[in-house]
C-alpha cells in the first residue's frame, strides 16, 4: 500500500480562495451540508466553465421535483457507474444511495450485480433500460420504451432515465481520465 | 422508404413562440448564422434546464480559444459519435467537420475507419485516445498522457480530447435514445 | 493534412498496357460507364486470378436480375462495410446506393445507424439479418429465415443477403489489408 | 424494495442436524469464528460431496502457508469476482479483504475499478494477471510469468494467482447460478 | 514443426515414486485402465492438495449417478472447453465424449459449432445453458431454469449443467495457464 | 442423437444430371482423386455462377505455386475458421492439413488453440496475423507487415495470409448460413 496522501486528480486543483466566486460560493454551500467537499467539486474547477455546465446538467436530471424518486436516480448512477468501472462515482454515488434509500446494502449489491440486488422488478427493468442506454444506445428503441411503460414508467421519466446513464456516462469517463479520488468521507456513510 | 415528413425526435418539439425567452433567443442566432434550425437545438428545448446546461457544456469545450484547432475538435466528434453510431451527430458535427477543415473528403473518412483518414500522426494519436475513452476508459492513465505529450499535445490539450469524447458520448446516447433526426441541410453542407 | 497524392494501395499497382488483355478491357469498359476507375479494379489487378475469381463473384451477387432490387443490394453492401469500418467500401458503395437509391441522404444515415435510416420495416430486417451474418453468423438458424420469410423475403433472396454479406466480409478485410484508398470521384456522386 | 426475508439460494438448504457430521463440524467451526454462517457454506451443503471438494480445493489456495499475503489472496478474489458480477463474492470476501488488508477503503476500491486503487506496482501486476486468467487464459504466455518475475514473484506464487483467479471463476458461476445471497453481516465488517 | 518432445507443462513434473501414495495409487488406476497417464493427472501431481480438492470435485460431478448421461457431461465439457479454447480438454474429453456417446464425430462437431452437431433439442438446450453460465454468468435466472425444466430436466440436473461448466471453466483456466499439452493418445480414440 | 439421413445444406443439391456441364465435370474430377464428393462442391452447384467464381477463387490463393507450403494455407484455413466457429471447415480442411502436414495432431491443435500449437514462431505470426485480420481488419497496419518481414515473410506471402483469411471468412459465413454438413469421411482422414 502507498504511504503519500494520494492526488485528488492527476490535474491541478485551484485554491478555494483562487476560485471564481459563484464556484467558491458553491462549494462552501456543499461542504457546509455534507461536512467535507466531494472531490469532483475540486477536480472540476480546474476548468470553471465546465463546472459550472456539469453542475447545472447535474442539478436538472439529479435534483427535479416529481417523477423518479431521489433513490432511484442514484440507483442508476450506480449502476451505470459500475459498468463503467468509475472508482469515483461508484462510491460516492453508493454513499448517496444508501442514505437516500434509507437501505445500508442496496449500493454494494448494485455495485457487484444489480441484477440480484433488492429491487422491484420495475426498478429492475429501469436499471436494465439504463445499461442498454450505457452499452448499446445505438439500439434503444420504441420497444425499449413500451416496455418502460409496461412497467408503469411515463414517457418524461424514461427520458429521465436515459439522460442520467448518459450523463453519468459522460462523467464516470472524465473521472477515469482525471483519475478523480473519492473522499474517504463516503466509504463509511450510510452504513448503519 | 417512407413517405410521411419524419419526426425529429421521439419526444414533442415545442413551438418557438412557445419556449422560454433565452432559449428561443439562442435557436433564433443559430438560425440566422446557419440558415436552418439544428434539430438537436429543438430535442433539447423540450427539456430547457438540460438545453441550457448542454450548450453550456457544448460551448466551453467547443468554442473555446487556443488549444486543439476547430477542426480537429470536430474530428473528435465524428471519430467518436461514428463508434456510437450515433446517426445525427455523424452527418450534422461531419458537415462541421468539412467546413472547418476546408476538405470534402474528411467527414466521410473519419467516420469510415479515422485509421485510413488524411490525417496527420499528431491527429491519428489523438483520435487513439478518444476512442479509448470512449470505448474503455476505466484503462486510461498516465501513459496515454505521455503518448500524447510525445505528439506535442499539452495537459490542457489532452483534458479537452479526453472532455470532448466524454461529452459526445453523452451527447450520442441522448440523440440515439430519442431518434434525433439529423436536418436535410446537413449532408451535402461543405462538399465542394 | 497530408500532401503528396496518396497511394491507391499498400501494394504496385500495374500500369493498364502490362494487364493482361481482359482484365484492361473490364477496367476501360468501367472507365468508359463511370468515367474512372474504382480503384478497387487496380488494386486487384496486382492479382490477376484473384481480379477475376472476384469480379465475377461480385457480378454473381450484384447483377443477377430478379428479386432484391439493386438499391437493397448496395444497402447490404453499405451497412456491412461501416461494421466492418471499410472506408473504400462504405464511400463507393454510398455513392452507388445512391444513385440506385436516387436518395442523396440514404447512404450517409445506413453508414452512420442503419436502425435509424429512412428504410422500410422490411428492409430494416434485411440488414438486422446482414449483420448478423456479419457478426455471429455461427448463430444463424432456421429462425432466422422464418423471419424473413415474415417480411415476403423467398428462400433465394435469403441466400442473396448473406452471400452479399460474406462476400463483402471478404471484401472489406481485403481493402483494411491493403489499405484501399476511395477514389474523389465518390464522395459527391449522387448526393443532388 | 422487497419485504419477505429473501432467500439464501435458488436450492433448498438442508437443515444443520440433517446434515453429514464433517459438513455439520466445519460448518460450526466457521460459526463459532465469525459469528454467523456464511451463506456459501449452506448453498454447498446442498451437495455434500461437492462441498468437501469446494473447501478442500478453497483451502489449498488460501490458506497455505508462505507466498502471497493473505490480503493479496483477497485482493485476487475481489478483482476477479468484480468482473465476473458475482455479488455474493464481491461483498463476502471484500470484508475479508479489508479485516486482512487492515484497510477499510481497498476493497471498494478494488470493486470499482482495481487500476485505482492503493495497491503496489507489484499488486496492480498481480491483478493484471489474475484478470487475464480470467477473462483471456487462452492468451496467457511465458511473457505474462517473465513480466511477474520482474516484480519479484516465484513461479509458485504465479501459480497461486492464476489458480486463485481460476477456482473463484468457478465460484462465481456458481453463486451467480444458485443467486447466492451475500449475509448481511459482511457488509459492514472491517470498515472502522 | 518442433522437434524436441515437448513438455507436459510449464512446471515441473515430479517423478512416480515421489509422489504422495494416494496421488500415485489414483494415478496407477488410471494408467492401468486407460493404458497411459493423462496428462491433467501429472501436471497436478506438482501440487497434491489442489491435485485431491480436483480430483474429488471431478469425481463428484462426472462419476455421479444418474440424471445426466456420461456422454451428455462429456458434452458440456468440450462445448464449454472449446469456447475458452482449452486445447487439453478439448482433445482429452473429445475422446472420452466418442467413446461414452459410441459416436466417432460428435466430439469434433462439438467442438467447431456445437448448434451444428448431431444431438438432440433437448441436448441444444443443455449445452446453450452450459455456455451462458461459462460466458455470462451473472445473468443467468430463473428463466433459464424454466426453459431447462421445460425440456425435461430436473432442478438437480440443470445444477449439474452449471456446475459441470463451472468446473471446466476453472480446469480450462488451469490447463491454459500451465500449458498442459494433451496426450498424443487421445487424439486417435474413438474414431472407429 | 437424430435417427435420419442428416440434409447436407438448407438448400436443394441438384442432381449431378442436372447440373451444368462444367460443374458436374469439376466434381467428378474431385470425386475421383478424392474417392467422395466434399458437401461444399453440392451446396454451392445451388448456384452455377456463384460455384465457378467460389472455385476460381480458391484455386488462385489455395493452389497457387510458390509462398507459403499448402500445409501453412490450410493451418491459416483451420485457425480462421476455428475462430468463425464453421463445423464444415474446420472438419474438411483439419482433414487436409493433417495430410498436407503429414502430421496426425496438428488440426485438432490449431482448432482449439493455435497459440498451443506444435507450430515454429513464424507460424504463429503468420496464424496470428490471420487471425488479425479475421477479428479487427480495420486496425490492420503497416506494422503488422513489418512484424511478418521480421520472419522472413515477403510482401507476396503476406497478401496470401490475409487474403487467404478474408476468403474463408466468407467461406465460413456461408457455410454457417446453409448449415453444411461434413462429410463423415473428413473425421478420420490423415489420422494413421
């Protein structure tokens, strides 16, 4: 095992005082309710402009009132997270879905297999819709959305579904690529 | 084939009289700039927080001065959204392509195999490494940095290749999702 | 960009007096109908047996008269080739789908996603069946051509899509191989 | 989320006093160590004469003596049953993992993505390794033994990798198969 | 070709007479009832606990009475054996399949496409479970098991099928991994 | 196992009589040295056209003087069609390159692994080159020449190996397609 305290992001990260005052003031706002800042935060602003673009795509498919529940939404980062193999989101995401769903397990056993998790079978047939979006959009059809709708999906929460796969597949790749680190922070929350 | 006048998007486009004040605003600039509306700029509008925070997105990585050239960010794309088959960003970001690149021919070999493309070893190494975020970016690391700074890529320049391929990749499984058809205009734009 | 004219194939191209007779006057009667050469016809003159074997297996499959029209034929051709990321084949064969097609868009969408392309439903299973003797066709059974029998395809039809789909299997390696340069002449061809 | 207790395995598990007095021993030997049954041991138990062969195979590999640490032994187990989805596996032997490891954050990090996680050059060779056995073992060669060499590992402890990385192969298939489910109890150990 | 006899395995094999007395007494059988000692006995050998914990677990699936045929496990493992192109077992239980199925071809139909072999619907079921559980596993359910039960197996037969595979899998991994070379005997066996 | 006269191919085989009179002339021809008629001549006399050009093909790459021996074509037609999972190919030329090769183990060796294979190291360049060319044409370079010159391997002999490969690609794709069925004499042949 290594003994230096490991980089954030293989890129720099600005001082919080050297940041553009909308971002400073967003993450002082995320640290006060969580405690710590989520290291994304600090990958991202290396480049404001993209943080700010992230942060507003993020907050439009993750914080939307109605539709899919808040558990939900992190159950298919989670999942899309996992085939994608992003260290980053799988954790950090994990700790989130297990504090939404009030459930200590359903991330890990989402993480390793969503298949076996416990989940209905229409949070199943969501996570299947939203692996097919990750590794085969190019096939994804009408069928596929009849099928949501078998299950009682309507047509602007099966967009929902679509548009956080691909997000968090955009973001699980810029993670992979900063080799962004998750705080130790989220390893242990929502554990008991 | 078909007969009836296709859909642009699975989804309902909303009228222009219809749509928030900035968003029509934007789709009426680019109207006047291209001489047609893109139908990517309609898809989105039906969802005007993602529309904003896409072209947000779209605009930091694209507009964006120095660094990688016009044309070279617009061969990420094709090489990219071609791998994702995604229909309507390989004919609409391959008439871009032509255009910025003053070539005819690039758009179509690109999106055949970029391997055979008129491109330069510097070019060739870079969309090497696009298509490895796209396709496997969990193995990304620092040796895929290294190859590129070998080509005369900066670390700056090497985030905007990594960020270009995730966006796009988001950007494809959207389109793909919701059928996004690609405008008439777009395919014989820059042939000659 | 590169600038010197680039090379038609990895390997000598004979001059049009050393050919033997009949295989210059197949290359003069094609100059003479189109006006210049594919290159194909060069780059396979270097093996004058394997010119012929394959001329005329190609006159087999895409000249017989009845059944598949001849514009469902280079739909095949063209879906195949963009599995396969043949570039000599996705371009010349684009340029004769469509004018065979008389459709200046069919060739770039069936390249990009044929899912998505301006098809009937029963051409739309003509290709899922193409590739998939593209791809598994380890796989193909009796099932398979019950289902094209679904959409009106007779027995000899169905043999006519998967030898097309073979014989441009080989094609493609052949062109990858030798690194089978597209003529101009191609890319603009039909696309008005 | 589902309310019923979910089930162990798709197959009946015997009752402990119908059980063959070695299997009913060891079984509450593991007891009295951990706490609690591991749902591995009654799944087997469904099948004596494997179950013997399953431990006594499990045995051999694990816990010998010398060679590879015994947190390097569940690292192997770990990577490998990440990539094989097998959710039993992944959370059962992540907690040993990280009590053997001392280490409450390596196995999550090996979970998600075993290229960043903090592991040692050597250790990140040795998963190198186990993945190949598992994913490509028709490849594997003289040069994947020289390149572990150049860590420092003996022959015998290459041996040791590869026949971890392929008994768990097999472990997996058959957790996946009887949808063994992982005890609660592994979830939260070793994470303080 | 080579001309040396080439090894057994890459690691070394120890002499008869150093051998273990169990280990020499199963290998004793099994040289006086097949006239030769296979190989998979001596590359073992190097390793007596991992050589019992097979050889138990072997017994337990392939000796066991009832449900399966001989011949129909025998078929499991070269349809299994060649998907993870294990020369040894492919060529050792080709044998052994001719001889249990009294059938000279069956082991090399088998082996190249077993959707084209001479066996029976029942038998295609069997073997298509077999290479889901060798190819993906992790997400095989019960369905598959419905469609087994439908063809007229037992739940202890459809756990034979995946456990026979599963086993293979890892003796296909070992057999790669030593480049255990099969027994110039086998080859002939069967045949007439 | 099935009871009747298995078919040779889906489609009809034309009586000998009724075939045209160089096909019949060219079977006879190969009945007589051979002492069978090969299932493939019967399958392809389907199509006259097709049939001739099949021939022609497979003369000028199979039968050609010079290059590379026969036993290395047919060890290229074995290892290709391994891959391409074709039951007819790799019985009936497994059959031949035992006699070419005048060696008894060799098909069943290159059929399950080549890389295990009692080949010389130019063989396995050779074998995995066509293979290359087999599973990823569209990445096939200049380099991979330069590796085949490194063992002695001129430019000729380089397009046999690759067009070689891309024929029985097509070979294998249309055997699979009509199911053709060995000929029960191939299995045994060259085995003594």
């Amino acid at each position: 095992m290594t003994d230096a305290a490991p980089p954030i992001s293989r890129y720099p990260v600005p001082a919080l005082e050297a940041m553009p005052e909308d971002i400073r003031a967003r993450i002082l706002k995320v640290q006060e309710k969580s405690g710590f800042i989520p290291n994304v935060f600090l990958m991202l602003a290396y480049r404001p402009d993209e943080f700010r673009a992230f942060m507003a795509y993020h907050d439009a498919l993750m914080d939307k009132e109605g539709g899919l529940s808040k558990a939900e939404r992190e159950m298919i980062v989670v999942a899309v997270s996992a085939a994608n193999q992003c260290q980053y989101c799988v954790v950090a995401h994990g700790a989130i879905l297990r504090i939404r769903a009030r459930n200590p397990l359903i991330a890990d056993q989402v993480t390793a297999n969503y298949r076996k998790a416990d989940i209905t079978p229409r949070q199943r047939a969501m996570l299947d819709f939203a692996l097919k979006v990750t590794r085969q959009a190019e096939a994804v059809d009408e069928a596929d959305s009849a099928a949501l709708r078998g299950h009682g999906f309507g047509e602007d929460e099966i967009w929902d579904i679509a548009a956080i796969a691909a997000f968090f597949g955009m973001s699980n790749r810029l993670a992979n690529f900063t080799s962004l680190r998750p705080n130790d922070e989220f390893y242990g929350m929502g554990r008991s």
